[in-house]
C-alpha cells in the first residue's frame, strides 16, 4: 500500500494507491492549515479505508518548492515514521515536475512578491534549473520562440492529482537517508 504525500503549496493532497489503482484521494485546496490538517486527514483516510499506519509500506512526496511551512509537513511526518520504522521505502519529486507532468511544460508556482519558482520540462527532462523569476522575467522567457510549443500550468490548476501520481511514480527518487529527506527551498532568506 502506497501513500502519496502533498503539502507543499497550499493544497494537502493525499492519494492512497495500490498496485497502481487509486483507492481514495483527498484534497484540501487553498488552505494556510496544511499542518493542522495533515493528520486528522490521514486519520479519517485510513479509518474510511479501514487501514492502519502499519499497512503502508511506501510513502512518495514532493518536496517543494512553495510554502515555507508547507514544505516541511509533510516531510518531516514522513520522517519522523521513517524513523520509527526504517523499513518504510520514500520516493521524492519536485513539486514542479510534479505538476509539469509529461510533455513540455512550463511549469510554475506562485513565489509570492511578484515571483514565481519556474520550472521547465520536455517529458520530465528539466531543460533549466529550477529557480525563482520575476513576473516581467517570465514574461520576456514566455515570448521566445523556444517556448512556443510548451503548455503553461500554474499553481495546480487543472492539475490531475491522481492522473499525475500514477504516470510520474517511476519518476519519484528513492531515498533511504534521512538527510535527503529536506525541502527543496529556491527563495532566499532575508
């Protein structure tokens, strides 16, 4: 039994998958409480499929970017259970590429402050770093030719949360050390 993980931009998003079936799904958009609502949703989760923490032997998460706090919810549940029980397997992705699914995507997130983290992808294959832009940057980067024939998603809008697990799970990076388990932070701190 897998359980995918999202708490990285404003939305909790938890899918609960087996054998590459979607058993349930919630989400809760828009929200600041990603930390009050993690673990009553995983909660209701389990008991309305009549499932334990036990029964989970994979977690997949993203690790950002996006919401400071966000970011560390759902990594740091993660962890603490993966240091509970070391046998638990963890498969990470980027938020961006998560979102950027497959095909060309330019895929961004709002960075707040006039910015956006920005990401760009042929089928998955970053084509430049993920980084912060300004909002007249990403208007000038829009305008080439180069990105003519990307599709734009942005902040999860339309985004197939399900759809987009099950196609990227072989994408997600194993990791068995626990110090991998951080955010992906690309704004600077003050």
């Amino acid at each position: 039994m897998n359980l995918f993980i999202d708490t990285s931009n404003w939305n909790l998003i938890l899918i609960l998958e087996q054998d590459n079936l979607i058993l349930d799904q919630v989400v809760v958009r828009n929200t600041k409480k990603v930390s009050d609502l993690l673990l009553v949703n995983i909660q209701s989760l389990f008991a309305k499929n009549q499932l334990t923490i036990q029964d989970i032997k994979r977690f997949y998460l993203t690790t950002g970017p996006g919401s400071y706090t966000g970011e560390r919810v759902g990594l740091t549940f993660v962890k603490t259970l993966k240091v509970i029980n070391p046998t638990y397997e963890v498969y990470l992705i980027n938020s961006l590429a998560y979102q950027a699914g497959k095909g060309k995507k330019v895929s961004l997130l709002d960075a707040r402050g006039g910015k956006f983290y920005l990401g760009i992808y042929d089928n998955q294959q970053p084509l430049v770093a993920e980084q912060v832009i300004a909002t007249d940057g990403l208007t000038k980067l829009l305008a080439t030719e180069v990105y003519q024939d990307f599709q734009v998603v942005q902040d999860y809008q339309d985004c197939d949360f399900s759809q987009h697990y099950l196609t990227l799970k072989p994408n997600f990076q194993l990791t068995n050390d626990l110090k991998l388990l951080t955010p992906t932070y690309l704004k600077p701190f003050l």
